[in-house]
C-alpha cells in the first residue's frame, strides 16, 4: 500500500491524538497523592475522554479524505507507540512530573497541529472541513495546555 504525504501526515496526526488518549488514560489511572482527586477526574478525566471523541471525528475525516489506512487501527496503534516512546509513562513518574509530561504533550501535540496544518494547506490537501477540525482540537488542546500549566505552576516554581 502507498502513502502520500497527505496520509502519512493524517495517520500521524491520528496516531498522536490515540496516543495523547492512552497516556492521559494511565494518568488518570496513576496519580496518587494529595492532588488525587482533582488530577483523576477534573484533569486528566476530562482530558482523556475528550480525546476519544475527537479521535472518532480525526478517523472518519482522514478516511474520508485520504484512505482507509488512515482508520487502520494497527498503524494508529503503531504511531501511537512510536510517539509515546518519546515521553516516559505515567507509571515512571510521581504526580507533579505526571502533569509536567502531560503538559509537554499538549504543547508538541498543537506545534504538530500547526505543522499540519501549514503543511496541508500549502499543498491543497486542506479541505475546510479538515481545516476547522484541526482549528477546533487546537483550541480544545490549548485549552489543556492552560490547566496543565495552572496544575504545574507550583512545582514549576520551586
């Protein structure tokens, strides 16, 4: 099977949102601690699962516009891994570092958004529909990225 640069870009970006989803799924699931609470459910909860809804969205888009090897779940499930082995798990990591991790996802996630986007549109892969599907997840991931940093900015500090 032969990938244009355009699926290749759209399984990757697929594949980063599965991965923020399963890394954010274990935080959810390894925090411990005095900020348990808020981190399980009002953190990393609400981060998680609004992934999964967007990851439904990002793969009948990339299908629908590039191919079904983009929805092919073990090159999402490939790319995924490939990403987060660049980030330690949240198994490895006590709670303060947790967040820290989470936030430096978030960041990379939307500079890859941008890259994505810039990419595309330069080449005319960029339907408006993909374009307001990627402006849409950044605002949401930008959004992470701010109770991410409120959540760090403590031990950012010391």
């Amino acid at each position: 099977m032969e990938y244009g640069s355009a699926n290749l870009l759209m399984l990757e970006y697929v594949g980063f949102m599965r991965m923020i989803h399963l890394w954010f799924h274990g935080a959810h699931h390894l925090t411990r601690g005095s900020s348990f609470s808020g981190d399980h459910v009002n953190l990393y909860g609400v981060i998680y699962l609004a992934v999964q809804q967007q990851i439904d969205g990002a793969i009948e888009k990339a299908i629908g516009l590039f191919g079904d090897e983009c929805g092919d779940p073990m090159n999402v499930t490939k790319k995924a891994l490939e990403i987060m082995s660049e980030y330690p798990s949240p198994a490895e990591l006590p709670s303060p570092a947790i967040a820290a991790v989470g936030l430096q996802i978030e960041k990379d996630f939307l500079q890859f958004s941008k890259r994505i986007y810039d990419e595309m549109k330069s080449s005319g892969d960029l339907t408006l529909g993909l374009d307001d599907f990627v402006m849409a997840t950044a605002n949401a991931h930008e959004t992470n990225v701010y109770l991410l940093q409120q959540r760090t900015r403590d031990e950012m500090s010391r």
